[in-house]
C-alpha cells in the first residue's frame, strides 16, 4: 500500500496553493471536475457539508446513468446543487446559484444582469432539475456516512482521552478525508459506514495514532467495535480509493 503520510502531504500542497482554475479547460476527469466545481461553487454560497456532499452524489449518481459526454456537466453540477439544497431543506437561490457558477466558470465576470442570458441559464437548471430526477427515478434520499462519522469519533474522544483527542486533529482530518472522497465516483460502491471507517482510519495512520487496548489482529480490528461486517482488504481497498483521489488533482501554473 501506498505511504499514507504522502496524503496529508498532498493536502498541505494543495491548501498552499489555491489557484484558481479554469474548468473550461479541464476535462471530465472521471466525475471529479464537476464535483470540485460542485464544492467550489458550493462553499461560495455557503451550503451546508450535507447539502454538497448530497449535490456530489447525485451528480455521480447520474452521470453512472447516462452517457457523459451529451450533458455538460456543469450545467448538470449546478442543477444538483440546486435540488440537493431542496433535498436537504438548505435551500440555495437559484439567482445565487447562476451567479455563482457563472463566476466560477467565467473568472472575474460580473453578476449576470436578468436578460436573455439569465432566463436561458435559469430555465436550464431547472429543466437539467428534471431530467435528472427522472433518470435517478425520483430516489434522491441519500444516507450519508457523515451521520456514522460523528457517532464513531464521538466515542473514540472518550477513548482515546481528551489529552490526545485535543492534540491531534483526527476529527477535521477524517472529515476532510471524507469531503474529498466525494470527488470520485467510487464513493458510490461502499457502504456509508465503511466509508466514514476507513476516512477514520486514514487519519489515525497520517498522524500514528494508535487505539488502546486494541491488538492489530485480523480478527480484532478497531473498527470491529461500530462495524461488523467490514472485511480488512475491504477496509485497506477504501482508503486506497481515497488516496487515488488525490492523484486526479490537475495540475496548475
């Protein structure tokens, strides 16, 4: 298996140097292009994790439906964005949300004035809203592992003790691992607890962090503890996946 500390490494990279790109010039990338325009997008209009994690599901989840290359996949990551606020009852405005991804896709434009431009885009989105529904066949109820994340990191603060909880981020680290999973379409093939697992897991090998009384055995894992049915190579596959994702990152200038 790969170095796990090369992850964090890539993070820190890519904290250090967020230049911003220019998504007309980047391919599909497998889903991961739309997705990061999903979050970037997103955190400009300040939704909440679950609303843009929901919006990166759909989008993948669509995309596994149809034949990518007849749907412009930033008109369809806009639309998701703007069901998934519905969905998750943190309703982004439409008007926001052409603005926003109008900005994003052309840098250092201005808000689009309500003319024939606007109406287009927004009679776009709402039609792309639509199509998608359909081809998901209305199911765009989403159980995420942030739920079982929270539950799990929330017993292992007592367990490790609040010494060592404080002193090492593995909360926002495991979150962080977990958002950024969200760019690649293989979320999509786990179950949600198993992803919040080895999210958890990632973080603890980055920092060395070991659990106590827990001997590393096959059959005595820490996870065995929240999950019973996750499989060690099952478990190690997942943050290999995750890993990969950091390897789609684009190169910029």
């Amino acid at each position: 298996m790969k170095d796990v500390i090369d992850v964090m490494e890539l993070q820190r990279e890519r904290n250090k140097r967020i230049t911003p790109v220019d998504y007309r010039n980047l391919d599909f990338n497998g889903g991961f292009t739309p997705a990061r325009f999903i979050f970037e997008c997103g955190m400009k209009l300040q939704g909440q994790p679950l609303t843009l994690a929901t919006a990166a599901i759909l989008m993948h989840k669509f995309f596994k439906e149809v034949e990518q290359s007849k749907y412009d996949c930033f008109l369809i990551a806009a639309s998701t964005l703007y069901l998934a606020g519905k969905v998750k009852d943190d309703p982004l405005k439409i008007r926001d949300i052409i603005n926003v991804a109008h900005n994003t896709l052309h840098r250092g434009s201005s808000p689009l004035e309500i003319g024939d431009e606007y109406w287009s885009m927004r009679d776009a989105i709402v039609q792309a809203e639509l199509l998608i529904m359909r081809v998901l066949k209305f199911e765009v109820s989403i159980t995420h592992p942030h739920k079982y994340m929270l539950h799990y990191l929330r017993s292992m603060e007592a367990w490790l003790g609040k010494d060592t909880w404080g002193q090492v981020p593995i909360a926002r680290t495991s979150a962080a691992f977990l958002q950024d999973f969200h760019h690649d379409p293989s979320i999509l093939d786990y179950q949600p607890q198993h992803v919040a697992v080895a999210c958890i897991s990632l973080a603890l090998q980055c920092y060395g962090v070991r659990l106590p009384l827990i001997e590393d055995k096959d059959d005595e894992t820490w996870y065995s503890v929240f999950v019973k049915d996750l499989q060690k190579d099952k478990h190690w596959e997942i943050m290999e996946k995750i890993m990969d994702t950091y390897n789609r990152e684009p190169e910029t200038a």
